[in-house]
C-alpha cells in the first residue's frame, strides 16, 4: 500500500526506472514482499511534442492502456513518476512550453488512474514553474493524489567521489553546501503555499550532511525516503547493510512513519534482493522501545488540543483520570510533602505538632491522598482541608472521607479565592499548572489564597518558570492554518497557543526561561514582559514557539516538561505551542528575538507575542482578541 502504514511492518516499495510489463513486475515486486512499485506512467524516452507538426499529430496512444490492471491496484499499489527529460524551468521557450502540456498532461493521467501518490524530482533552485503548474492541478479537479517531491540530501556536484583517487580536493568545505538541497525544497514549498498534499520523499545518498542539517529535514513533513542499493555496505556473511550513521536516519524515520522506496540494482547479487527488505525489518524490529511517555502520546502527534481551562470551566470525570494515572507526578508531591514535614516538625514534636495543610484545587482526591502517604511514611500527624471549587468532584472528595480519610479531612465545596478559611495553613498543596507554567492562572489563585497561609508556611509548588524556543514545523502551521471557523476572524487560530505533543518538527535553539513565580509573594502583580534573544545556527524557517515549563515542589524535588530536565515517565503536560501567523525565512547567521506580554485585566488572563528579529512580525493576540483565560 502506498498510504502510510499503521501497523508495526515498514511499508517499502521498489522504484524501477522501466517497466516493460506491469501486471508482471507488480507480481514480481510483490512475491519479493514490496508493498507497492514506483514506476513512469510514460516511457521514461518518449517525447511527445506539443508545438511543432508534424510530430504533436502523431497518431495513436500515447501510453498503455489502465486496463492492464484492476483500479484497486493503481489506487493502491502503483506510485508514478515523472518523466526525467521534462524540464518546465528550461529558459527555452519550445522546451519549456513541450515541458509543461507534458507535465499537465502526466499529471491529468495520475488523477484519471485514481494512483494514490506521483513523485516529482527537484533538480535545481529554479522551480517557479513547476510549482505553478503543480498547484493549478491541484486547485482543478477532484483527485487526491499526493504528490511526492524527490529531493536528495545532497546535491549531486556535493556528494565526494574524488576521495578514493587521493587528489587533493579543490571543493571548498561550505557549510552552505549541505543545506542547498532544503533550499531548493523550502522555495517549492513555500511557491505552493505550504499545500498539504505536496510531501517530501528525501534520497539519502552514501555522503549525508551534518546532525543539524538532518534534524532540520526531519522537521519536514516527510512521507517516503529513497534508499539507492549503493549506499549499502557488506557485512561477513555477504548480506547489505547500513552504515551507524546511515542507522540513525533510519530509526528516525521510522518514528515519523515514511516509508522506503529502493532504487538501483541488487548489489550483492549472490542474494536475493528481499534480503535488502529483511535487513531493514530486522531495523525495524530492533529500534529503540518506544518510552512510557511516547506509548502514552501515541496517536496525539502533532494533534492540536485547546489549552484547559479549570477555572472557568468544571473538568470531567475522564479529564480527572488521565491526570490520575501518572506515575510521576504525584510521587513527586508526596516526596516534596514529606520532606516538609520532616523539616517542620523535630522528632520530638512529633506526637503534639499537627501540622495544618490545604490542597487547593483537590479534584478528584489524589493530592489528599499522597499529602497522607507522606505524612505517614515522615510519621508526622497531620490536618487536612481539601477544597475545590468543581461541585461533582466533591461528590467524589465527600466518598473518600466517608469511606477512607474520616475526620482527619475536612472537604470545603468553594472557590479558594473565596473561602474563609477557619484556621491558618502550615501548608498548601496545588495542581494548577499548565503546560506554560502558569497559563491555568495558578499565580492568580494562589495569590488569592495566600492569606491564610502562615507567615512562616510553605507552598507546595514554591515556583515556577516558564522556558520558550523557536521552532519550524510546515506539519503544525499546516494543522493551525486548517482551523478556521466560521464566524471568528480568519487569523484568530493562529493567535491561540494550542497543546500539542510535537512530533515532526526542528527546534531550532534551545530553550531559554521566559516568566518566573514565587509563592508565597509579596508583589501580586502578574503581568509579565519579557525579550528572549536566539541564535539560529542554520538556515530554515519560524513557524512559532514551543513552551515547557519547570517547577520546584519543595528544595530539590522538581517536576519538568523542558526536554533537557523532563521529568522520565510523566506524561500529564504536553509542551505547549505559540504560533505565527506568517512563516519567517531565517539565514544560518541571523538572531532571532522574540517579546512575550502576560497580560490581565482583571477578568481575564492572556499572552500577546511578537517576533522583532530578523524582521518584525505583527503583534499576535492584542487585547486578547483571540484567546483569553477566564479569570
């Protein structure tokens, strides 16, 4: 099959330059265990002419005929390709002009065969008018064709053959060179206007780039990769293999789900060629176990979800839930718990000093139940106020207490903003952190509860910071383009964050911390402004900016979504994503910086942002005009 596949098998199709016979080769590649064949739906020497006579009436058919397989098998089991003499860039006219009805003419015959994808090489920087014709097809019609762009990850002049005759080189090592080819892509793509049936099937050559022009590719919105024969290295027994650098591509493209297409004849021709196709199984096989955290997130790339908002809304029981099954985080609470206490009350008070906490935003129980985990593992005695705004999750607080807690938990049904408590805390405990730290307004309500904490007492978390990079994704800007709706602005999505577990993206610079919180505090206001600056290091494209946060719990227990500290196995926080409304072009020498605004008018919370290096973007989310969390 040519669309991707689900299951755990690599789906791998073999690219033959000329097929004399189809229903034969399609047998052939099948018996050798290929899912799908690539192939010239033209023969690959046939010009046809279109401007001069008597040549552009030349009777008969220009190609065989799609009756020499079932519609199912070109739907599903054939990928074309592009005859390799059309040039539609030629500066000569007739050869531009044969190159383009040849073109549209190629392109007309994949819609009318229903083939579910049609790979079209890059061979150069000048792609104009390929892009045009390209898109006029796609705006015409009602195919649903993908369209598969060949690029190499190394231009041919790049790649090194003059090593093994030991001259000395006379190629200038520039670092240009390497990032030439995403050149040629990124003006392609950025011609078509980031269309999402135009995907990138990338040739890994036997040369490959450096580690960041690899992480940069595989940013990509990738769907197939092109492995020649000859890239293959010769193990002992004589079977192919791949080079450990040549490996780490692989891997990662397993992760993003491409599939391969091999091309070139069968080097190791005392075996089989299925035995290319067996190695890159065992590959796959024996990849890295995916993490508790990727099986967690499996089926949530890239898949955009509206930040939550608890305060102004009442969460769900699922909601609850979810949250309850991280192994993490609440391990982390009781040991940030524990060690309060532990410093709070000596050993010898340990049987008069009740020490009074309160879990703020209890929800469904959990951090009453790990605040008396840790109070019995600390042997310390403890008193315990759950409140919680959410009137159907005290249903479930009111349970707990009668079947388990009794009396050493008091359940308070209120706003904590709004709650007058009896007594004063020693501690307060809360879950009111967002994916950006603080954008579920934990500052805000932990400011409003402040006053009954004792001058003395602690909060648990005691601060938070939130961290912001740069990043280029076509998949994501693709994913927020497509969230119109009706009667809202056309460009309020892409003035809205959005929770996303980023899959196929680049970042581009390591994160730096954007907004900190200290509780408990003596400056109440919340509004924050603050510049980040980045060096890119690369050439390539802004499309936004992921947010992460960390927290410490108490002295050294932290919890941290920031890829560098993230804490192993927590999966409660997906990063969060700020997004641009135009993509910015970046060269390898440029900076970029970025202002963020945390705004609040006393009814409402927001972010504005806005890039000022290399260009100026607009301010994105004035006002809040977009987005807004309810105070």
């Amino acid at each position: 099959m040519a669309s991707a596949s689900t299951g755990s098998r690599v789906s791998c199709g073999r690219d033959i330059s000329c097929v004399p016979e189809v229903a034969d080769t399609l047998a052939a590649v099948a018996k050798l265990g290929f899912d799908f064949l690539c192939m010239p739906l033209f023969h690959p020497r046939f010009r046809r002419e279109f401007e001069l006579d008597p040549a552009k009436a030349r009777p008969g058919a220009q190609t065989r005929s799609d009756l020499l397989l079932c519609g199912r098998d070109w739907n599903t089991l054939i990928v074309g390709k592009l005859s390799p003499w059309i040039e539609t860039d030629s500066e000569l006219t007739t050869e531009r002009r044969n190159s383009e009805a040849a073109l549209v003419q190629e392109l007309n015959f994949c819609a009318y065969l229903g083939l579910p994808a049609f790979m079209i090489p890059l061979r150069g920087p000048q792609c104009a008018n390929l892009a045009r014709v390209l898109l006029n097809h796609i705006h015409t019609g009602h195919h649903s064709s993908m369209f598969w762009i060949r690029v190499p990850l190394l231009a041919p002049e790049d790649t090194r053959e003059d090593l093994i005759e030991n001259e000395p080189s006379n190629q200038i090592d520039d670092s240009n060179n390497e990032e030439k080819t995403w050149g040629w892509w990124h003006s392609f793509r950025t011609l078509c206007d980031y269309n999402k049936r135009i995907c990138l099937a990338i040739e890994i050559g036997a040369d490959i780039p450096s580690d960041t022009v690899i992480d940069k590719w595989l940013g990509e919105p990738i769907k197939a990769a092109i492995l020649p024969t000859s890239i293959f290295l010769t193990n002992k027994k004589g079977f192919p293999v791949l080079s450990k650098a040549h490996q780490r591509i692989i891997f990662r493209l397993f992760k993003l789900e491409a599939q391969f297409i091999f091309t070139g004849t069968s080097r190791h021709s005392e075996k089989d060629f299925r035995s290319y196709l067996q190695y890159l199984e065992y590959l796959n096989q024996n990849r890295p176990a995916p993490n508790a955290y990727e099986l967690f997130a499996k089926g949530y790339e890239d898949y955009l979800q509206s930040p939550l908002q608890p305060l102004m809304d009442n969460l769900e029981s699922q909601t609850y839930e979810v949250f309850e099954k991280d192994p993490i985080k609440y391990s982390q609470y009781q040991q940030a718990v524990y060690k309060c206490l532990l410093d709070r009350v000596p050993e010898e008070q340990k049987e008069t000093n009740v020490q009074v906490l309160m879990v703020l935003g209890a929800g469904r129980g959990p951090l009453v139940n790990a605040s008396l985990r840790a109070a019995k593992q600390a042997d310390r005695k403890l008193r315990v106020y759950a409140v919680e705004k959410n009137p159907n999750a005290v249903i479930t607080l009111e349970n707990w207490k009668f079947e388990e807690w009794g009396d050493q938990v008091t359940v308070v049904s209120c706003d904590m903003r709004e709650w007058a408590a009896p007594e004063k805390a020693d501690i307060i405990v809360s879950e009111l952190l967002g994916s950006f730290g603080d954008n579920e307004l934990s500052p805000e309500c932990l400011d409003g509860a402040q006053h009954f904490l004792k001058d003395d007492g602690v909060s648990i978390p005691c601060s938070y910071t939130s961290f912001l990079a740069p990043l280029s994704s076509s998949k994501l800007y693709n994913e927020v383009r497509s969230c119109r709706e009706r009667d809202k602005d056309p460009e309020c999505h892409f003035e809205t964050p959005y929770v996303v577990r980023l899959h196929n993206f680049h970042q581009l610079a390591d994160p730096k911390p954007c907004f900190t919180f200290v509780h408990p505090t003596s400056d109440m206001n919340n509004n924050r402004y603050q510049c980040l600056r980045f060096t890119v290091g690369c050439n390539s494209v802004l499309h936004g900016f992921a947010g992460y946060f960390e927290t410490t719990l108490y002295k050294d227990v932290m919890l941290s979504i920031r890829p560098e500290t993230h804490s192993p196995g927590m999966f409660s926080w997906f990063p969060i994503l700020f997004p641009l409304k135009q993509p910015i072009p970046l060269s390898g020498s440029d900076d970029v910086s970025v202002r963020f605004w945390r705004c609040n008018n006393g009814k409402k919370v927001w972010y504005e942002w806005a890039v000022t290096e290399p260009i100026c973007s607009a301010i994105h989310n004035p006002a809040g005009r977009s987005y807004t969390i309810g105070l």
